[in-house]
C-alpha cells in the first residue's frame, strides 16, 4: 500500500519491563539525563559517567524487549556523520593541545601521488559503471539493500580523484609531496568520545521512549508532568486534548488520503507519470479534497465535544488513571542514585 | 460467442500486515460478459473493494491472473494508464473526490490527462453532464461544492463517464443516499449503460438494491467466490444467501414463505409485477385474505 511506510507511530507494542514503565517515569528519567550529562561533561577524563550512561542505555535496550536490528537502523547515520566529523575534530587544539599521537608526515613524489590517484579513480569509475550495465547478474547485485550506497560513494570518489589529479597535476613529477603530520590531540579525543557519547545516548534513550510508549500513554504523562502549570492559567489540558485528537486522527487521514489517491488514479491522475504540472496538479487534487474532508471533521468533531457537554474552561480528568508503580519508583530511585555516585570523584 | 471483458483465474491477494498475512481474496475464478451488468456482494470484510482493485490495476494479484479486455493486470510492464482509461471506477463516497472550482472542470480532468482536442473534451463533458441529469447551461458553471450530495455524486459520476470507458466498476454507489436519490442515480446508471453500452460491475452489500439491475451477481464470503448465478436462481436459495449473510430481496422471502405454507407459486416469480400478474390469474387470493 501506498501510505504504509510512513514512519508516523514508531512504537513497537511489546510486553517487557521498560514498556510497563509510566509515561512519566520514562520522561523523567530523560529530562534528568540532560543536566547530569552536562555536569559530566565538565570534568575531562573522568571516564565514570560514560561508563555509567553505556551500562544504562545497554541496560535499557535490553530491558525493552526492542531488538537491536531496529535501533541500528535508526541509528547508523549518526554514527556514520561522526565518523565523518572524527577527521577534522581529533586534531582539534582549543581544549588540550597536549599530543596524543601524530601519523605521518607521509613523504612521497607527485609522480607517484598521480598514478595513485589514476589508477583509484578508474578502480571506482569501473565499480560505478558497472552499476549501470546491462547485465543481469550485475544488475541483481546491484538492487541488494546493502549495495546501493555504493555506487554513490564511488561516484563521489571519482570525482574527488579528478579534483586532485586537478589541483596537483601542474607540479613536476619528481618533487617531493609531504602529507601530513596529522597531529591527534587528547582535547580532539575528548570531545570527540564524550560528545559522540552523550548524543547517542540521549538520541537512542529518546527513540527507546517513543518506541515502548504508545503516543497516547505519551501525551497523558507529559500533561500530568505539566500539570502544575494550570496555576499559572496555562492550557495544558486544551493541549492534551489537541493533541490526542490530532494523534487520534492521523490513521484517519492516511486512510482518506490513500482512499482518494486510489480515486484520483482511477481518473488517470498517477502522481508516478505525467509532465511536471501534471504532477502538480495531481497533488492539488490530492490536498484539496483532503484539506476539504479535513475542516469538515474537525467542525463534526466540535459538535459532537459540545453535545456531550466538553467545555473549555472545564477541567477534565483521564478515564484510567495511572498511577506510579512500586518498579516505577525503584528504575527512578536507582537511576538517580548510580547516576548522582557517578558524579563523586 | 464474445469475449468476456473479465476473466479471473485463480485470483488470490494477500495482505501483509507486519505480524500476519491475510488473505483477502482466495481462488476467484469468474467470467464477466461484455455489455452485462454484474453485481459483487457480500458482507463486509467479504473482499469485495479488493477484488474489484485488481481490475484497473490498483492492486495486483498476489496469485493467479485478472485479464480485463485483453489486459493481463498482473504482467510487469503494463501500460495502467492506458487502462485505467478503459475502466473507470467509482470509490465509496465519490462526491469526497471533487476538487476543481467548477462542475465543468471537474468533469473535464479525465478527459483532459487523455489528452484529447478541446473540441472533442467539450462534447464528452456535454454528454455524459446530460446523461447524469445535469445539463451543463444549469449545473456546468457552478462549485461541486454547492450541490446536494446526490449532485455530486452524479457529478463524480460524469467524471468517470467521460473518460468513455468500456468497464464501469462502483464500489458501493449509492451509500448514504436517501430512498430517492438512490433510484434516481440508479436511473442515470441504467441510462448510462444504454447510451454507451457499457459494462458494469456493481459492489454491493444489499442484494435488494442492485437485483433490479444486475443480469448476474457473483457472492462472496471470506474473499472466496462461495455462489454465482443470475439473480432470478440466487434469489430462490433463501436459505443458502442466508448461509453468507445475505438476505434475498422481502419479495422472494415471502413466496417462498408461501410455498413452504403449500401454495404452488412457481419457482420464477421474481418481480413485484409477475407476482401480482400471477396472483390475478390464480384463484386463492380470495382464500388468502
């Protein structure tokens, strides 16, 4: 189906330790994470705390009965980015310019350098092409999932190779070509572990809340933790309700837009063909309609709050309360604890 | 003898759904003929809209294969524009899927993907606003938006029209209508189908409601094809229909009410006047009443 991919409710229903947690003690649990995270990061080389955030995370993953094939393929890209970000930032000087280690400096000719650089670039510019033959085994091997980004990259290879072959092609053959030393600081390490870690911890902690919690379970904890601001004459239960209906209504919406992306089709409007205003012009009658069918149920939806007597001013109250737990209190008293140890020298 | 415009063979779909493969269709072998008006009924959840997206093409079969006028659905490679032209489909609450400023325009976007002359869009448009009962002088200038529901449901209706298509599928045309506009959208249909000769295909959970129509109806129950038959056949099986769901139209209840109270009332009374014809030329109605 059409609409099905899209990854609106991440959340896996499962039935494990961290699932049964409230709402409340997950959000808790996060917004406590921050500021002892920051703290943390002031002290340089007091490794405790990271010790204690892996043990956590690790803890938790295994705890939510998620398995670890999902969190990796959320979480890959990050990773990836860091290790891009590594080259640049281990060599950083402003922290601790104190040398760690330094690789190179590499001495080698320009001659040399250019045949390097040649025979890469048409190792990756055959890898490339080979992609796009005609040819049915390479073909296959090319549609497999973890082979597509490939081509990409070497694409992106060739074209770098070009730039240098470019840049460095007027020097004589001979000349000696110095790379490097590349010089990798402790401040470059430092930064690059605890801020590598404390990202991928809280990205992972927050993703593991959106998927063990039901978006339902979510927003209820979130207004019952606001709650203490309707002293201060602020909306927090017209915001629970917008968005509980909102949440309410997005399987609603998916379902009419496939329904009527269905209709268009049938009258010939494929937003897959067509010139480029045709396009447009399918996503018209795609919105439209929609935005149409939209404010019509959200002016049935105000009838029908008014006739069961919802008022704005009211005060509502959940039809299930949830209460804390006795492990509720345990996960947060612990948590607290090891987290506050972590922090004594 | 001609061709079928439909021809299933062992059609199955699958739906899966992360945790559990269903099927929604299983083993349909049917045959539509040309020109016919065949009604698909059967409860809800039966697979009926499923069905019925295989034949222009919106789903493909998961098993089996949907010729439809010679088109195999199922092959990679098929063109499903050209199609989608030759089958125009109706979805439930068709009126939701009018979206242009004026009932003209609306009813010219199908016509207008085909890329068609001006002159050529204009007289279709003309055509099939008249056949739907709003001629354009009246109703062309206007918003879809301000018509009556049933208006627009004709107007979707139009739309579909004038692609001149040689199938017509409606999933379900006349829901949420009222008693009146009801038979009047069935009457543009039938006019439809005079005036363009073309076949129908009909989705239905009320067999009432279709029988005046429908030359043959195709039941289903839990997305396999369970009975078929012209309606005259279907509708003396009371007690099978019921089997499925389904209930025969009050008339055929009541006959065959009466037979099973002794009363020979032949087996091919189908209609309110063959059973009044009937009643005149026998004597017991005086014993009756």
């Amino acid at each position: 189906m059409l609409f099905r991919n899209i990854p609106v409710g991440t959340y896996i229903p499962r039935d494990s330790l961290f699932h049964n947690l409230q709402a409340r003690t997950k959000l808790l649990i996060l917004v406590w994470l921050v500021p002892w995270l920051i703290v943390a990061n002031h002290r340089e080389w007091h490794f405790l705390p990271y010790i204690v955030l892996v043990a956590l995370i690790s803890f938790i993953i295994a705890f939510s009965a998620i398995p670890l094939r999902e969190v990796w393929r959320r979480t890959w890209l990050i990773v990836l980015l860091f290790a891009l970000t590594a080259i640049p930032l281990l060599s950083a000087t402003d922290e601790d310019p104190k040398r760690l280690t330094a690789l190179g400096p590499l001495v080698t000719t320009y001659g040399l350098a250019r045949i390097v650089l040649l025979v890469g670039a048409a190792l990756f510019a055959v890898v490339f092409l080979s992609s796009r033959l005609p040819v049915a085994a390479l073909r296959t091997f090319w549609r497999r999932r973890g082979i597509r980004w490939l081509r990409i990259v070497s694409l992106l290879l060739v074209l770098a190779a070009c730039v240098t072959l470019w840049l460095i092609g007027s020097n004589p053959g001979a000349q000696a070509l110095s790379i490097g030393p590349y010089v990798i600081t402790y401040g470059g390490v430092w930064t690059l572990l605890s801020g590598f870690l404390v990202l991928l911890a809280l990205l992972i902690f927050s993703m593991l809340l959106t998927m063990t919690t039901s978006p339902v379970a979510m927003i209820e904890g979130l207004t019952m933790l606001l709650a203490p601001l309707r002293r201060l004459k602020l909306p927090v239960d017209d915001f629970a309700l917008m968005s509980l209906l909102a949440l309410r209504f997005i399987p609603t919406l998916l379902e009419e837009a496939e329904q009527l992306y269905k209709a268009q089709a049938s009258r010939g409007a494929d937003l897959t063909s067509g010139t480029i205003r045709e396009r447009f012009q399918s996503l018209s009658m795609l919105f439209v309609p929609l935005v149409q069918g939209s404010l019509r149920r959200a002016a049935d939806l105000a009838v029908a709050l008014e006739a069961r007597g919802y008022e704005v001013e009211g005060h509502q109250t959940p039809l299930h309360e949830s209460t804390f737990a006795t492990m509720d209190y345990v996960v947060m008293g612990g948590i607290f604890v090891v987290t506050v140890v972590s922090l004594l020298p | 003898m001609i061709e079928p415009i439909i021809i299933t063979h062992h059609l199955s779909h699958m739906y899966s759904s992360g945790h559990s493969d269903k099927f929604a269709v299983e083993d349909v072998n049917l045959e539509i003929a040309r020109g016919s008006c065949a009604a698909i009924i059967g409860v809800t959840g039966s697979g009926k809209s499923t069905l019925i997206q295989h034949f222009n093409g919106l789903l493909r079969p998961t098993a089996g294969t949907v010729l439809v006028d010679g088109i195999d659905v199922g092959a990679s490679g098929v063109d499903l524009r050209i199609l989608r032209q030759r089958v125009g489909m109706l979805f439930q609450f068709p009126e939701a899927q009018l979206f242009e400023r004026t009932v003209f325009a609306d009813v010219a976007f199908g016509p207008r993907r085909m890329r068609l002359g001006r002159h050529e869009i204009r007289t279709r448009v003309l055509t099939a606003l008249e056949t739907v009962g709003l001629p354009h002088q009246e109703y062309g200038a206007r918003s879809p938006f301000e018509l009556s529901g049933g208006q627009r449901r004709r107007v979707a209706l139009a739309g579909v029209l004038a692609m001149l298509p040689r199938l017509l599928i409606l999933d379900e045309p006349t829901v949420g209508l009222d008693a009146d506009a009801r038979s009047e959208f069935y009457m543009y249909l039938r006019r439809a189908q005079r005036l363009q000769g073309v076949t129908i295909v009909l989705v239905s959970h009320d067999m009432t409601e279709v029988a005046s129509l429908a030359d043959r109806l195709f039941v289903l129950h839990n997305g396999r094809l369970v009975m078929q038959g012209p309606p005259r056949s279907l509708f003396s099986e009371g007690e099978r229909l019921r089997q499925w769901g389904l209930a025969a139209p009050p008339l055929s209840e009541l006959l065959s009410l009466l037979r099973k109270g002794g009363l020979a009332v032949p087996l091919d009374i189908f209609t309110l006047d063959e059973a009044f014809t009937w009643l005149r030329s026998e004597a017991p109605i005086p014993r009756l009443f």
